[in-house]
C-alpha cells in the first residue's frame, strides 16, 4: 500500500519548467509539476488531445508522443512493447483527461488494462471537455451546467450522475488502482512512488478542479479540491493486487456538500432538492466505502 | 540455400514479416487477413520468432500501438481488411515519420470479396503504397518495404496490398530467402531517435515538430513523401541483384511491350491474368502490350509519361471507383500526361469490383478497344466492363 509523502521529500530534481499556457489556478498544473517530480527524468510521457496537451506540453522536458483522441491505451502499450524488446526500462505514462479516459478513450485503456500493460496511467480530471470550451463528459457531476447541459428554463444541468470509472478499473484486476487530488498532495505522492515500483497496469485518477470550467476564483483550486474531498464527494482510496480497497484518507465527519458545491458556478442554479439528492447520494457512497474499506472487493 | 514451400498469400506475407525480424506486431482479426497474424503469432509463440504481439481491441488501437512501438524504436508490423482499413484512417493520418509497415488483404465494402476501395481510401494519409500479384510477389514487397520505410531519407509508413481470397486464400509454389541474406540485406531497425534520457531533448523536440503546425509542414511533407519514388527504385534494384528477382522498376513493370502501339494498364492479380491475354494476342500479331502498376503512392507520373511517349494508347483497368469521381488510376494517368505536346488516347475500365471474376476474355475487350482507339476517337472513354 502506498506512504503519504511530502513533495519535499522527493529526490531528484523539478521537471515542470517554469510557466506554461494553462489557466490561472489549473489544477492540472499543479499535478502535473508533482507527478513528474515524482516519476523523474526516465520517463516518456504520451498526450491525447485536451487542455494537457495544449497548456503543458512545452514546460515539460521529457520523451512524448502524442496521437489521436480514442488512441490512449494503445499507444502506451506499443511504446513499452516497443521499448521492452529492445531492453529498456522506462516510466511510460498516459497523461490524459477525462474524455481521453472515461469516453472516447475509454476502449483502448480498458483492453490495455485486461493486458496489464507495464503503464501508468494518470487521468488529470477536471470533469469536462475544458479545452473545448466546456462541454460535458462522462465524468461530468449531476446538475453541473456545461454549455452541453445549460441551465434554462427546460433544462437543470447535467442530467445523470458521474461515471465510476476507478472502480470499472478496479474491475479489471490490475495491480493498482487509486483516486487522488491535487489538495492532497502528501497523499498522491504516496500513490505514485508506489505505482512507480510496481509492473503491470497502473491507474491513478486525481480530481482537478477548473477554475475556468467550475466558475471559482483561480485563488480557490485547492480550496474547491479539499471541500470536494471533505464533503465525501471525492474519496480518497487505492486498490491493490486487483482487490484490496483501502480508504487513504478520512475525515472524521464530512462536510456538507453545499459547502463544495456553494463555491462553483456550475452549480449556482441548484435547488434544495438537487442539493439533497446530492448530499444523499454522496453519504450513501461514503457509507459503503467504510463498509468495504480494507476489505476485498467482490470483483 | 533458399527453398520453395507451396503456401497462401498470407503466409507468405507472415514469412515476410518473419524473415524482417519485425519485433513488435499488433493487430486485430478480420477476414480475409486474419491468418496472417495467426501466422506470426505461432512464429512467436514455438519460438521461430522473438517478437512481441500486442493482442489488441480493435484495428484503429491496433495501428496506434505499432505507431507507438515504432517511435520506442522497434520495428513493426500490422495488417488488415476493408473495413478495417478504414478504422484506421484516423491514426494514419498520423505518424508521418514513424516507419510503420502494414499488410492489407484487399475487401471490398461490398461484399468480402476484393477491390482495391480500401487501401485507395486511404491515397491522401502520406503512406507508400504497392501492390502484389502473386504469393511470391507478397513475401519479397513485405521484406522491400521495410527497407524503404526506414531508408533514413525517408522514414515514411508503407503499406503493400494482396487481393484477398485471389491470393490470400490461394497456394501458389513461394521461394522464401535464406535468413542470413535477408539479415545482411535488411540490418536492424536503427531508427534516428528513440525515448532516451541521455539524449538532448531540444533537438528532439525541434525534430518531431518539423512536420506539424503549418503549411510549410504540408510542404516539407508532400516533397519528402514524394522523393520517395527514387528510394523505392534503388531499393528494388538492390533487391533484384541480392535475391535474382524483380518487379520491373519497383514502381512499374512493362511486360510484353516491346514494339507494342498501346498498352493496357492493371495491378494485383488482374496483371497476372493479363500477361496471358497479352501474351496470346501477341502472338496474333495484335501491338499490344501490358503495364502492371505496383505503387500506386506517390504516383509514378514521370513513368506514365515515358509510357506515353511510347505508345499510343493506354487502357487503365480500375478495380476501384472514386464514387462520382471516376477510376483513380485512370484520372491520374490522364492527369500525368495533360501537359504533353503529344498525348496518347486514355481510356478506363472499372472491372473486378466487389470481387467479380475479371476473366481473360474481358481483358481482351479491353484490349481490342484501347488496339483500336489508336487509330480512331474511341466513346465512351470510360465503361464498367462486367457486372451485369
């Protein structure tokens, strides 16, 4: 199981060069200057299109590869083939959004999952199509106003809940399956240096609010990702050796979810029953994350 | 000592492959090339080959993963059928310098049988594009075209055809090259650069970008891909004088046509059946001779040219359509020839679609109607020859 660990107890040097194109307050670049931190220079990097590609690309000094939106998995699997079989060792990692991981990519990471390709993936999310101009995905909350799912007279928002897709990972057996946020980063630097010593497929999914997309000040990033966490709509938890579920972290009460929510502008139109639903469901889930925490999953 | 097994086209395409010693392979099953990967994948799995196959879930992450294992450095190979084919354009599109090699085994969209709509789909993607005739034909353009996808002049993705079922499917008597020339011939994949934390990035990055971001990069593209043309034909030479066979230039190959006044044009396995018709109308005492077109990208213009200072007429047998648009072969041969003061009488042929037998007496309609537009304006200049 993973180690909590301060960035300043991570050897090696910075990789994330000063500035880059992302918005004020991206979370993504926050995760990015640690992740990378973390995996060091012996590591090839691959991009799908999205606000990573285009805002981090240039500050980060390492091997990448890009290719087309739906080609995630593969690409990662025919880099390690091909590195393998020339003898060579490196970190090959899947940096990719959540359209790149939970829609459009979703086919080729779970068949590059079910071969327990030598990766890691790490799905930056920030529960969008943000580097579009906001349209929603998959992982897009219930009610969250997207300019797919405006809020009008005959419309509320988003109309289903988000997808699970750590646990669809965790479905697939594979040595190691976590969420994260970049608020706490004692914690995704325990998930990642123990994804980094582990063979075979890696997931890491870290929840990474947008000030662009979300509507909050860019000074409230991390403020918004610990109130998402607080609120148990976001847990923090990994799973190894395909079954072993552990909550990372837990806070002794949860906060009211309008706490998290009341700072977002997506969901500025919410109503006391869109809130109760919320608040409802995301008890009911941190309800049966206890039951299971350090248990096996049936899976 | 090189021997010769009777084998399908697939297998000789899986020789190919072996005797390349690609090592990593990915691909998806689909008829008519499915045997092929069966094939390799018992090469790799009794141990005659040391490759790694990538046992993907479907062609479009098929061509990706060997785009992604060419840029780690290895050398690759993936193959595929019609509609296959076509969930590969989008990562095609892609990967203008990785050296990728794949099969297609030719099926049409409308039946399972062969024409030549598939890979001619994909005639803008930047891939080099050749076609077979026969299962011999098959196993040395797979061994060539490694040799020319990663010339470093080059390193462009090439991709050669078979007509699925005609060859596929069929055994023919296949010489296959010892191991030790093909090795000497064709040395290990050394690709410019490889993922390497010892290599300075910034010329890496300046690299990789070279071919992106601009209409100059369609420029640099376009003239690169074309100067391909010569390292086809220098491949080919060397080739014919290591291994004693050949295929014309490379790029096309006239048989027959000694003193002929016009020529009809055809590729894959029509070619292996116009040879007879040519060969007996030449005995007839009919000028006619017969060109097969192996790569159809880039296309050979200065060669039609030099045909069509030769001869006369040229009938072009298109087993493809550009639906609305006409036979590709065809408008791109009138294309060549348009700014000749001379131009010889061009005239097409859509035959063989979907699979349909194209028999030799079909050929000699085609024929006797190019023979005779020598002398006389000849309409229409286009016709669907079969498929009543």
């Amino acid at each position: 199981m993973s180690k909590p660990t301060p960035l300043q107890r991570v050897e090696g040097e910075e990789i994330m060069a000063l500035g880059n194109s992302s918005c004020q307050g991206c979370g993504h670049a926050t995760l990015a200057r640690i992740a990378f931190k973390v995996l060091g220079k012996n590591t090839v990097y691959t991009s799908v299109p999205g606000c990573i590609w285009i805002a981090l690309h240039d500050s980060l000094p390492l091997y990448w590869k890009g290719t087309v939106f739906e080609g995630g998995g593969a690409l990662i699997s025919g880099i390690v083939n091909g590195l393998e079989i020339n003898g060579k060792e490196m970190n090959v990692v899947g940096f990719y959004g959540d359209g790149g991981t939970a829609d459009i990519g979703l086919q080729a990471m779970s068949a590059a999952a079910e071969r327990n390709e030598n990766v890691l993936w790490i799905c930056a999310d920030n529960e969008a199509y943000m580097n579009t101009g906001g349209q929603r995905s998959g992982l897009t909350p219930i009610y969250a106003s997207t300019t797919t799912t405006p809020v009008a007279k005959e419309s509320r928002g988003k109309k289903s809940n988000k997808k699970n897709i750590p646990f669809i990972m965790a479905a697939h057996n594979i040595p190691y399956v976590a969420t994260a946020s970049i608020a706490y980063p004692n914690d995704l630097i325990g998930k990642l240096e123990y994804a980094k010593k582990l063979r075979g497929f890696k997931y890491i999914h870290v929840q990474s609010p947008c000030p662009t997309g979300w509507g909050f000040e860019p000074a409230r990033t991390i403020k918004v990702a610990r109130l998402m966490v607080e609120s148990g709509m976001w847990p923090l938890y990994e799973v190894t050796e395909g079954a072993n579920f552990r909550l990372t972290y837990k806070p002794r009460e949860l906060k009211p979810v309008r706490e998290a929510l009341s700072l977002q502008g997506r969901f500025r139109h919410l109503d006391d029953s869109e809130y109760e639903y919320i608040q409802g469901r995301a008890v009911d889930k941190w309800r049966q994350l206890l039951d299971v925490d350090g248990k096996k999953l049936p899976i | 000592m090189p021997h010769t097994e009777l084998m399908v086209g697939n297998k000789a395409v899986a020789y190919g492959v072996k005797l390349a010693r690609v090592q990593v392979i990915s691909a998806y099953p689909i008829t008519p090339q499915t045997t092929i990967v069966q094939y390799i994948a018992e090469f790799i799995a009794n141990g005659e080959m040391k490759a790694r196959f990538i046992e993907v879930e479907s062609e479009l992450s098929a061509m990706v993963a060997v785009q992604g294992a060419s840029f780690a450095g290895a050398r690759t190979f993936t193959a595929t059928s019609g509609p296959g084919l076509f969930f590969m354009h989008h990562p095609m599109m892609e990967g203008a310098d990785l050296p990728v090699v794949m099969g297609v085994v030719h099926r049409s969209n409308k039946s399972m049988q062969p024409d030549h709509t598939d890979l001619m789909a994909q005639r803008d993607n930047g891939w080099i594009q050749l076609y077979c005739e026969n299962n011999q034909e098959a196993l040395d353009t797979a061994i060539m075209s490694y040799k020319i996808a990663e010339d470093p002049r080059l390193s462009t993705p090439t991709t050669f055809g078979i007509d699925g079922y005609i060859l596929s499917y069929t055994a023919e008597p296949v010489e296959i090259p010892d191991q030790e020339v093909v090795d000497d011939w064709l040395p290990l994949f050394k690709p410019k650069w490889v993922p390497d934390v010892n290599v300075p990035l910034a010329e890496w990055k300046k690299y990789q970008g070279r071919m992106y971001g601009s209409q100059k990069a369609w420029i640099d593209h376009d003239t690169k891909f074309r100067s391909s043309l010569g390292v086809i034909k220098e491949v080919h030479r060397d080739f014919e004088k290591v291994f004693g066979r050949g295929y014309g230039n490379g790029l096309i190959e006239e048989h027959n046509c000694d003193g002929a006044e016009a020529v009809i044009v055809a590729m894959g396995t029509i070619a292996s059946t116009a040879r007879v018709v040519v060969d007996d109308m030449r005995a007839e005492g009919n000028k006619i001779g017969l060109v097969k077109l192996k790569c159809y990208r880039p296309f050979p213009a200065d060669e039609f040219r030099s045909l069509a200072e030769k001869y006369h007429a040229i009938g072009v047998i298109d087993r493809n359509v550009s639906l609305g648009g006409g036979g590709n072969v065809f408008n791109e041969t009138r294309s060549a020839i348009y700014d000749m003061e001379k131009r010889p009488r061009i005239l097409g042929f859509h035959t063989g679609m979907a699979g349909e037998e194209v028999t030799p007496q079909m050929i000699r309609r085609i024929a006797e109607k190019t023979l005779k537009a020598v002398k006389e304006p000849i309409g229409p200049a286009v016709e669907w020859v079969g498929g009543a």
